[in-house]
DNA sequence: CTCCTCCCGACAATCGATTGCAGGCACAAT
DNA sequence: ATTGTGCCTGCAATCGATTGTCGGGAGGAG
C-alpha cells in the first residue's frame, strides 16, 4: 500500500465570518457592506467594486440563516412525499424521483433549495403541524393519496401550498396534474382500437388519480355496450407488491385478459415481467399499457405503451403557481393535457 | 356536479407568531417561555406547565430560523446526488432513491432537516462553493462517481462532511460504504461453483465502486487459472441506456456467455429483460448475479440474486459518523461486509 | 467666502429566540 | 426585625444581516 501524501496548508488563519468583519477590513461599516454584496446602487460604484473584491478574495458569503431571520423569508421549499398508507419502499418508485429530480431543478434555479420529507400520516393534522413549524416558504406536496381531508383542511387558512394530482370538483387548494380521465380513455380506446374485448384494469382505485384514470377506462367499456368487458383488480403502487399482486392475478384468473391497462408504468412494467415469466407473449397473447411515462416505460423491452405525463413542464407549472402563491395571489389548479405514447407493448 | 360547501372559519384573530406573544399571555417575560419550551427546569413547574398549554393551545412553534441564528446551527443537512458526468435520469436510478428514503428516516429522527440538491459537477471547486454558502450543518455525499478530487480538496478544509462509496487507500474524506472486491469476489465465486465458465460483467469501471467490483471478480477468475473467462462489458449506470448497452452486447457477443455478474441492480434487471425478451432462459441458459440488493431484485421475476449491501446499516452509519464529526470528532471510515443473497436467478 | 444641494455611507433599530447574570420574593433562622 | 438562603424570573446582550433615516463632505452657485 502506498504512503499517503502529507497534510495541506491548513487554510487562512484570519477568518472573515460576518459581514461586520468584511466591513472592517473595506474600512466601511457593516450597512455598506451589505448594501454593495446586494448591488444595491445607493453605494458608490468604487467603494461596492472594492467590497466585492474583499469578498471574493476571503470566500465570503453572507449568513442565509441571519439574511432569512431579517428578510422574513426562510429560502427553501417543503417537498413533502406523503406516503399515504403504505410505508417503507414506496418512495423508491421511480416516479417520486422523476418528479422530485425536476423539482429540484426548477426551485435551485430561482434560488431555493428543496427541504424533503417523507411523510406516513399518522394523524389528520400533520400538514398543520408542517405548517406551523414553519421552517420554508411553502410546501409542494407529491402524491395526494388518500390525505384530501388533510389537505383540504391546510390550504383554507394557509396559501403558499400546492400538490401534484387529481383535481377534483370542489377542491379548495391548488393542484396541479394531467387529466386523468382522459388518460384511462386515451389508453383503453387504444386498446379496444387494438382489438382486445377482457381489458384488466391493473391498481388501486384508493388513490385519487388512480380512481380517475379508472373512471375514464370505465366510461369507454360502457360506452361499446358489452361488446367489451373490464376486469378491476386492485395492485399495490409498491413496487415490491405489484409484481406479487399481478402473479396472484394471473394465477386466480379463469381466463387470461387481451389487455392490460395498468395505473402505472412501475405496475406495467411488473406485469410484464410477470408475464414474459411465465411464457405469455407481450403484445402477442396480452396487449399492454402503461401509465406516466417514465424513463423505464422507454427502456423496458419491449419498450412499454403508455400515457404521458410531462412532468418537466408539471414541475414547472408546480413551482410557478407555488411562487405566484408565495406573493399572495389565489390561482387556480392546473389539468395538463394527457398523451398516447404508442410503443411495442400494444 | 355538486355544490361546494362553504367557506370555513376564518382563524382565529389574534394571532400568537413570536415568543413574545406568548408571554404576554402568559404573564410572564419571553425569556421564561423561551426556557418553559425547551424543558429547562429552572423555570418553576407550575409556570411551564401553563406555558405549554398555552402554547399548544394557539399552535405555537418557536420560529426555526430564529432559533438556528442564536444556536448557532442551520438544522439540516445537506444531501447531495453528484451525477458526475451522466446529466438527467439518472437520479431516478432506485438506488438514490432508496438510499435517500433511509437518510430522510434517520436525520428525522434527529431533529434535521434533508436539504437534497443535485450537482451536475462543472468546475472543480463546486463542493467548496457549497460549502462556502454554508446553509447546514453538514454535508452527506451520495455517489462520489468520479470526484475524488472535488471531495478530497473540500474535506481537507472542512469536517462535516462524509461520502457514501469505495474506500480507497489515500483518501482524506470519511466514507461509508460496503466492501466492494469482495463483494465482486462473493458473486464471481458463486457464479463458478454454479457452473459458470464464461462470465460477463456488466459495468462502467469508472465509477469507483464498479471498478471495485470489478477487481474482485477479476481476482477470483484469475485464481482460477484460465478455466473461466471475464468478458468485461462497460454499461451505462443509467437505466435509460443500460437497456439498450445489454442488446449491444448481446448481439456483438459470438458465444452467448453463461453467466452474467451485473455491477448494479438496475442493470441486471434490465439484462434480465432483454435475455427473457430474446428467449433466452435464466437461469437455465444464462446465470445472473445483481448487486446491491435494492426491493427490485426480490420483486423481479424470477428473482434476482445478487450482492447486498445494508443501505439501513449504511444511512445510519453515514448520520452517525457526520453528526461525530459536527461534534469536532475525526473519526475514521466504514468498510461494511457484503453478503450474497441467492434467489432464483442464479 | 458662504450657502445650498446632492449623494454616499454610518447609526441604530429590527427580525425572533437564547442565555448569563442579577435581582426579587418567600420563608426560615437568628 | 434583620439577615440569609434558595429558587425563580426578568433584563439585556447576542446571533448576523437588512434598511430607514440622518449627518457630513464635496462641489457648484451666488
């Protein structure tokens, strides 16, 4: 083994901790200081250059901690992953990190950093106790699950909130979310277009969203008369169940469906597994389609069916009426558009 | 559609935010409510009792941020996802995810927030800006890919600050991390004594860890003097493009190789689609052998085997030694053991 | 030379909680 | 009645940055 190199210099003895210590050595006051870092132009244009200079030549940077007591502002972002009932992997799914992955994203950019929680309600009131403590300017909630009360509740008396989801009829606070209905319609007419008559509705409706995309399969069996049949089975989100699920499905059915519409890609793409398993041929015995699009529904072979969600554009929707909340206006829930992404699996 | 329902009341009016409040209410100075919340048992107990209920009554949390600038701390820690040199989906790899979910549990659980930020690395000096920004307490470094250097030059300056990865012999920074050669000996030897002759390893030396893995198997094959051979095939950590890496592969390779030693979890998954997709039997064509041992290896199908690495153990050793070394203590790094979970690829 | 204007920078209050220190009150001892 | 002893509680300084207000100095006009 070879010997490690020796110690590096051990760093600048006179520290510049506070805005107070930069100013002495500028040889103004500590107002000056602060005025110039800011680029506030009451300060001369020498005086801020050579303060500037002073700051970066010692690696300062004001305390955010002081600068957010005084500003009244606490600079970061609740993102809030509420994990319904289901506790433990949930939160590995792939679908949390895509959405969490733009959100940090939007949020750095405007200068905010992203605060995450997991959250497994225990009781009603959790949001209000988030709230209270008061630790960030507002709060971006993922997955509405089965926490609308929780929710609703919160956002009567508190603004600065918005959640990712469903938009029901009578909700108080803003959501965000693509048309569900519309995306359970899109993926069974596709289906039916397919060919498929024993369609397999993969999830479980106790989500909100999961309901609507649920409802929209529904609308479109009804509307071809008996001609098509639609069989519910609910499938745990988890990844770790889905694929347990699915096999018990398959093993209980009398009959194998022609399709598959599965609530979520990370469903789907259990399904498929399952199914190749067992020497079912995708989409020649079974016709498949997914949900969200996310990267693995590209990347599964065959690549996966599905019903996009452009979560890029969701996260920025998310942000920007969190911001607009934050300076006080009442907006709107957003429904984004649903779209048929037709790949191999159908 | 139905009616919404009212409007709910509005709040109560006079409206308790600061410490100071509350002692009005009291009766008492802000110094004494501020030491009645924290449980100091100077203050008699009686005037703490009233305090409390008062404060619970008015859902009264002392401000954060306030407390932080007194304290001294900022109450969160950074966890910071480096994607080295792959932008994009990369952070939905499970990996991350599941690797964050306990770090979130366990920082919780100490009263920190878990500031998450992705770095896509662009100078060289993008961890000393962080932490010259300085908005926590400490630093947790998921995925050191390849910036050893970044890391080695920040730890020499600053403490909290600890890595979860490969140990390597020089290193300055405190890591967490399991014992990667063995690991790759562990599944390399299990491959072998099942029969295997011509092994393939799916992985991108690059990254330390992987180039660790490798080592191991490495080790083991050339032990074997010459009756088994390694084809080393680089794949992307991606799973957008690890996917698309093994059909490569696949369909370069003269000879179908009989074993296969993925270097991540999420590219044996994906192996395991494609050699299915392609009709090839696992394990009865074709042996797989994952590593780490994330909830898809148990939930893909068959299931997987694979190296696991305890990222409980791990996220709990990583707070550990961070909040040591916020303490002032120098501590040393973790190698832990890995251990081989058989299932039924293999 | 004096006065007025203008602009830059300093003083001090402030954000909200924490904490060392001093002082007040009750009760017992002398 | 006075002093002593504890045990609480309040005062005020502090953490570090921001910002309204005010003063001082330079420069131009009379």
């Amino acid at each position: 083994m070879p010997s490690c190199p020796g110690e590096p210099t051990p760093g600048e003895p006179q520290k510049v901790r506070t805005i107070g210590d930069l100013a002495r050595l500028a040889g103004v006051s500590p107002a000056t200081v602060s005025r110039a870092l800011a680029g506030n132009r009451l300060v001369n244009a020498t005086t801020s250059q050579r303060v500037r200079q002073l700051a970066e030549a010692h690696a300062f940077k004001p305390s955010a901690v002081a600068r957010n007591l005084r500003i009244r502002r606490r600079g970061a972002i609740a993102v809030v992953i509420c994990l319904g009932h289901e506790r433990g992997q949930h939160l590995s799914d792939p679908f949390f990190m895509t959405m969490i992955s733009h959100l940090a994203d939007e949020l750095t950019d405007r200068g905010f950093q992203l605060m995450l929680s997991r959250v497994v309600p225990d009781s009603d009131d959790w949001l209000d106790d988030m709230i209270a403590a008061d630790p960030v300017d507002g709060f971006i909630l993922i997955g509405q699950s089965d926490q609308l009360a929780a929710l609703e509740r919160a956002a009567a008396g508190y603004l600065p909130l918005v959640a990712w989801g469903a938009h029901g009829a009578c909700q108080r606070h803003c959501s965000v979310g693509s048309d569900n209905v519309e995306g359970g319609r899109l993926a069974t007419r596709h289906l039916i277009e397919r060919g498929c008559r024993r369609i397999a509705f993969l999830g479980n409706p106790r989500s909100v969203e999961i309901a609507h995309r649920l409802a929209g399969a529904r609308e479109v069996v009804r509307a071809q008369g008996g001609r098509v049949s639609l069989i519910e089975t609910p499938i745990h989100l988890s990844t770790t169940l889905s694929g347990h699920d699915i096999a018990a499905f398959l093993a209980s059915a009398d009959a194998l469906p022609d399709g598959m519409f599965a609530a979520t890609d990370s469903i789907a793409v259990n399904a498929l597994q399952v199914l190749t398993g067992r020497g079912v041929a995708v989409p020649g015995d079974v016709k498949l389609v997914g949900y969200d699009d996310l990267p693995i529904a590209a990347a599964s072979v065959p690549a996966l069916t599905t019903v996009r969600q452009d979560f890029a554009q969701g996260a920025r929707m998310l942000v920007q009426r969190l911001f607009d909340r934050i300076a006080g206006e009442r907006n709107e829930s957003v429904v984004l558009p649903a779209e048929l992404v037709v790949r191999a699996t159908s």
